[in-house]
C-alpha cells in the first residue's frame, strides 16, 4: 500500500504564492507519475500539474508560467510551487501517485488553498 500526505495549503491573497508537498510512503515502483489535482467546489476534480519518475512535467494550460511542480525521487516527495496566485486557483489540492507498469492509483487527503483578500 502507498500513502500519501500533503502540507502547505492555507489563505493567500491573490498574487501571492504558496508552496504545496506531498510524501509518499509503502511499497512504491520506480516507474510513477506523481502530481497535484484540484477540486473546486460545484466542480470536476481536474489535472494541475505531474511529473514522471524520469522527470517529464505535464502543466494545466491555466497555471503555465505561474506553477513549478519538482520532485526529490529519493525521498519520494513531490513540491507544487505555486505563484501569482488567483482566486480562481481557490481549491483542494490533491496529491496523486500512479504506477506505469503496475497496477496502482493512490490520491492523498487533500489541502486546502483559498486565495481571497
């Protein structure tokens, strides 16, 4: 089993930045992809930002050039640095780790990230 545990969300005010991270811990296969999600509320759960475990990054178009995802493949880790923020941004954010070669989809609890003045 893998767990993962996210930390970092909280208020911002808009053009602000906060930095997320997330550790995941088990039974973990070199081959993964790990990356962020969000959910707003009324809305579908939706792609942020992921990283292979050989260091190919996929971005949402709407946080190109405002978000860098990084990961520490020794520790398992994944960061989501997130810049100029907006209130559209306003969700919770969702770790996620996924095998390539095996079967494998794991999602953390979720954080927080309000961005208001």
């Amino acid at each position: 089993q893998v767990q993962l545990v996210e930390s970092g969300g909280g208020l911002v005010q808009p053009g602000g930045s906060l930095r997320l991270s997330c550790a995941a811990s088990g039974s973990i296969f070199s081959l993964n992809v790990m990356g962020w999600y969000r959910q707003a509320p009324g809305k579908q759960r939706e792609l942020v930002a992921t990283i292979t475990s050989v260091g190919t990054i996929n971005y949402a178009d709407s946080v190109k050039g405002r978000f860098t995802i990084s990961r520490d493949g020794r520790k398992n880790t994944v960061s989501l640095q997130m810049n100029s923020l907006k209130p559209e941004d306003t969700a919770v954010y969702y770790c996620n780790l996924r095998f390539l070669r095996q079967r494998g989809d794991y999602w953390g609890r979720g954080t927080q990230v309000t961005v208001s003045s």
